[in-house]
C-alpha cells in the first residue's frame, strides 16, 4: 500500500471474534514494549557481577517475545510478507544483522560477541514488533506518549538522586551521564513536536511539561556531543516544517504561535539554574567547544578514534568482532589513551573509557568497513522512506511525528560521533524505537495489507 494514504479507516469484521484476538494481541504487544521502556529508564540497577547484562538481557527477552507475539497474532497475506521482505529500510536492517550475527560467529572473543550480537537482535526485534504489530490508530499515540513519560521520568530520577556537589554525574537509572545525554538527546525532538504540533491536547500539554524536563536534563548533563546533536535536531526540525508542513506558505509568527516555545524555553533555564546551582558551569562547559586543541577529553577521543582506524585498516572486510573494540584496542597503543592489558580487561571486565567513544568508527573496527556501510544504508533508508512519505501525507499527527523521528535520527547521528551511548541497551533500544515509530508513522506496516470485511491486521 502507497505511504501517502491516510489512515484507513476501521472496517467491520463478519468474524467478531477474530477482531477481538486481533485487538487483544496489539494490546498485550504495546503493555509488554511500554513495561520495558519504563523499566530500562526508571529502575537503577547495581553495577557489578550478574546485574551488568540484566538490562540487556530484559531486552532481548522481551523483543523475541513480542516478535512471536506479532507473527503469531497478525494477519499476514503473501502480498504483506512480499511488501515487508521487499521494504527498503528492512532490507538494510536484515542485512545489517545478519552482517552481525556473522561477525559475532567468527569473532575471536565469542563471549563479548554473543552479547553485542543478541543486543543487536533484541533491537531488530523490537523495530519489527513496533512496525508490524502496531496500529498507527490505536498505538501510535500511545507509544508517543509512553516516551514523553519515560523521558521526563528518566531526567527528573536523575535530578532527584544526584549528591549535592554532583551534577557534573547526573545519571538517575541509566547510570552514567553520557547514556542520560544520549537518550534525552534522541528523544527531545519527537517530545518538541508533540509538545507544540499534536492535536490532541492532552498529549500537547503533556508534551509541553516533558519538553522543560528534557532540555533541563540535556543542558545540565554537560555532555557537548548531546549539545550538538539536540542543535541538528532542532535545525532538521526546523527545515521539515518550512518545507514539509508549511509545503511553500509564508512563514508567520503571531503571538500564540510564539508563546509557547519562548515559555518552554525559559521555563527550562529557570529548572537548569535551579536544579543546577553551579552559576556559570554550563557556560564554561560550552566554552570547552572553541577550545579543543587543548581540551584533554577530546585529545583522548582522537587518540581511541585513532585506534579505530588501524584495527579497521588491519581487518577491513570483516573487522575483529563485534563487541570486541574494549579488549582488542589494548594491542595499539597511543600516548593519549594508555589502555590495560588484554588480560586485565578481560578478568575485570571493560571500563567505559575503553569504549571508543564514536559508534562509527567503533563499528568500522569491530565488523569492518562493510558492516559500517550496512549500518549507514540502514539510516539513508530510513530518511529515504520518511522523507518519501512526508512529501504525501497531509499535515496532522502522523505526519508531526514522523518530521519529529526524522529529526530525532539526526540528532542521534550527530551525537554518536562523540559519545558511547548508543554501545549500551538503555539507549541502543530506543535507537531502534524511534526507527520503528518513524516506519510506523510513514506507513510501512500497511503496505500489502488485505483490507475486507473478512480480514484485516492489529495494523489498522
């Protein structure tokens, strides 16, 4: 089925009870995802022994959980599973992970490969149970707004529980600020859209109040990668609306268009100042930017980003592993990031600053330039899709949401160059998340659908 149609309206079912199997499995897909989602950002978990993987193992378990949950309950005809194999960002995705799988089945560290390996899977799983499994109807604007509520959730926790004298380390759940900067980053976009362009008033307001939360929470995380990729967003957000939602009508600024981002705005720099009550740190932090050359934490990024190119440069086809960069980067050295031994990392396990700190290169390293091609065939498919429906759909909510994933994804691709982030569940999930509400939003589930009285999906 073409994107560009709107949504398809509800048809009645000769089969009563199969219309109700269909809406109980989509309710107990969404209940399950959003159980996950709010206990990925709120429940904080020791960082030692077993509990290091729970949060990841959670994640896969529930992914193939609700994988069988929509293969089984969704009404599939041979024109959808064409559509669905056929589909430009699944393609990319299945290949992606099969590219994966065997990276993690040759690796010489099968261990650390086997987690990455299901971590990835566990995420493809979750982008097609959203894609396949939701409807754009009933779902959509539920899951929208399970992330307003994680999101603000995920932030206020981390105000709540950081010492006094330790907001350079405002974590909450996620346990480290780097993943918080990350996972706030990628979500203000999609919160600004709904918090000003969602028809729905209730869901707007809501939007509104997380938007305060979520810009006090990327500020005060003084993380200059989440800086950068939050000013993209709002850039990319700012030119699909001029070309997308406007489509070439004079731009106008009355008051009431006007009032709430100013108060938005401000309303956060009151929080930050509040809740940060360290005056002029965010603006030394942001000094830092014009400063690189002699800012060690960048010089210690380079130096690991150095790594990177000659372990890729080595193995450039197949890489080292995927999930192998902590332990194999210790083999090269360089002044500005001396690195345990081999043996040290593996008995104690990899620390954070033995991540290279740029998912790309990262990749380039551990599957090799091809697997770093697949991952970024898998983006440009997805902008392709996205931009491709934009141009059809008429302005309303699925098309507010669909600008907003767009930008979310530039965001977290700015982002990604400069923080470990998306190398973890709690953010390498809602990577695949937002990929999945975008596809959702365009409608990539509906094509192939059969619409009659007799048969239709949890998609309608």
């Amino acid at each position: 089925m073409n994107v560009a149609h709107p949504e398809i309206p509800e048809r009645s079912l000769s089969a009563g009870t199969a219309s109700r199997r269909h809406s109980s499995d989509g309710s107990g897909v969404f209940w399950l995802l959003a159980g996950l989602l709010i206990l990925i950002t709120t429940v904080p978990l020791p960082n030692s022994g077993l509990w290091l993987g729970a949060k990841a193992f959670a994640v896969e378990a529930v992914a193939i959980v609700l994988a069988v949950l929509v293969v089984s309950g969704t009404h599939w005809t041979r024109a959808r599973v064409i559509a669905a194999a056929t589909a430009a960002p699944n393609v990319a995705i299945a290949a992606f992970l099969l590219w994966v799988g065997v990276s993690a089945a040759r690796s010489d560290l099968p261990e650390l490969s086997r987690y990455e390996g299901m971590r990835y899977l566990g995420g493809g799983l979750i982008y097609f149970s959203v894609v396949y499994g939701f409807s754009v109807r009933r779902h959509l604007g539920k899951l929208v707004a399970v992330l307003l509520l994680v999101a603000s959730l995920a932030a206020l926790l981390a105000f709540m529980t950081t010492a006094d004298g330790q907001l350079d380390r405002l974590s909450g759940a996620l346990r480290n600020e780097q993943l918080l900067a990350g996972f706030l980053c990628l979500s203000l976009p999609v919160i600004l859209v709904v918090s000003q362009m969602d028809e729905e008033p209730w869901r707007r307001h809501a939007g509104q109040a997380a938007a305060v939360i979520v810009i006090a929470g990327v500020l005060v995380c003084k993380n200059r990668s989440a800086w950068l990729g939050s000013l993209v967003g709002l850039l990319v957000l700012g030119i699909l609306y001029v070309r997308y939602t406007r489509r070439g009508k004079p731009l106008t600024f009355g008051r009431h268009l006007l009032l709430l981002p100013i108060a938005t705005i401000a309303l956060a720099g009151t929080l930050v100042f509040v809740v940060s009550r360290m005056e002029g740190g965010l603006t030394r932090r942001a000094i830092t930017l014009s400063q690189l050359g002699s800012d060690a934490s960048f010089q210690w990024r380079l130096a690991m980003w150095n790594k990177c190119l000659r372990m890729a440069n080595d193995r450039p086809v197949a890489g080292w592993g995927i999930g192998t960069y902590p332990v194999q980067q210790a083999l090269y050295y360089h002044p500005d990031a001396p690195s345990r031994s081999q043996r040290d990392i593996v008995k104690s396990g990899p620390r954070l600053t033995e991540d290279a700190h740029n998912l790309y290169l990262q990749l380039a390293a551990e599957i090799g330039y091809g697997g770093l091609a697949l991952y970024l065939a898998v983006l440009g498919c997805f902008f392709f899709t996205a931009l491709r429906a934009l141009g059809n759909l008429r302005p309303g909510f699925r098309h507010a949401i669909l600008v907003g994933t767009v930008a979310s994804i530039a965001s977290q691709m700015v982002a990604a160059i400069g923080t470990p982030a998306w190398e973890f569940p709690e953010c390498s999930l809602f990577f695949w998340l937002i990929l999945a509400i975008g596809m959702t939003a365009a409608g990539l589930g509906n094509r192939g659908r059969e619409i009659g009285p007799t048969a239709r999906s949890v998609q309608q």
